[in-house]
C-alpha cells in the first residue's frame, strides 16, 4: 500500500511531462488540442494495455483480451473520470460531466459497435477491420476539429 502511492506520484509526473512534452508539438505541427486530448494523449497511455490485449489475442486468449480492452474503457468511465471531477472541483477547475453532443454521439456510437461485435463471441478479421476504421473516422474528425465546434 505505501508504495501505491510513490507509484501514483511517479505515474502522475510522467503524465505532467507527457503534456508538457505534446505543447511545441502542438504548435509545430498545428494539430487540435481536442485530438491530442481525445486521441494521443489515450493513445500513449494506454499503450500497455493495448500490447496485452493484441499479444492475448494472437495467442487465441480472446476473453482475456477482450476484457483488458472493454474493462480498461469501462474501469475509466466509471472510475476515473469521476475522481477527475471531484479533484478539479477541489481545485477550483470547473471540469463537469456536461459532454457537448459530437463527443457524446462518438461514444454512443462507439459502445453500439463494440456491442455489436464483442455479442456474438466469435470474431473476424473484418470486424476488427471494422473497428480500426472506426477509431480512425472518429481520430481524423479530432484532428480537424476546433475547440468553437465541439459546443
């Protein structure tokens, strides 16, 4: 237990510099701070969770690698985005559950998806294709949007 805090520290500075890193990055290259909120930044930091589940999966483990992909997206919902408003509200953020209708519409939409194809038990290569496009139509729609468009 007392190295679960040293741990959160450490993973919280590194996130820090992550962001920090990401800002000429930004500038540079004029990308959407909304697809490097909604795209790299979850990209990055997750990424060992995503090895998992595809090492899982070559290996034919399609529960566990399931579970890894849908408990991580499920474990953040539920957990993670609420202790991130109840800390921005002690720190005097206005961070609120208020999605505007293009976000909210992307999960909807996404969740469909994943139902839909995680329902059956058994999968395709063009489901999973399937999937990829999906992410890749909702990333390429942040990249090109503005912080005035999401309200």
């Amino acid at each position: 237990a007392e190295y679960m805090g040293a741990i959160m520290f450490f993973i919280s500075t590194l996130s820090d510099k992550l962001v920090d890193s990401l800002q000429p990055t930004i500038l540079q290259f004029g990308v959407s701070e909304l697809f490097v909120g909604f795209v790299l930044v979850p990209l990055i930091g997750n990424a060992a969770e995503m090895a998992t589940a595809v090492l899982m999966a070559f290996h034919g483990k399609m529960g566990i690698a399931i579970g890894v992909a849908v408990g991580s997206s499920i474990q953040v919902e539920l957990f993670v985005l609420p202790i991130m408003i109840l800390v921005s509200w002690g720190m005097g953020g206005d961070l609120d559950l208020n999605f505007r209708v293009y976000t909210t519409v992307a999960v909807f939409v996404s969740v469909i998806i994943v139902t839909v194809v995680v329902q059956g038990g058994t999968t395709n290569w063009l489901e999973g294709l399937f999937l990829l496009l999906a992410y890749v139509m909702v990333s390429i729609s942040y990249l090109y949007m503005k912080p005035a468009d999401i309200n």
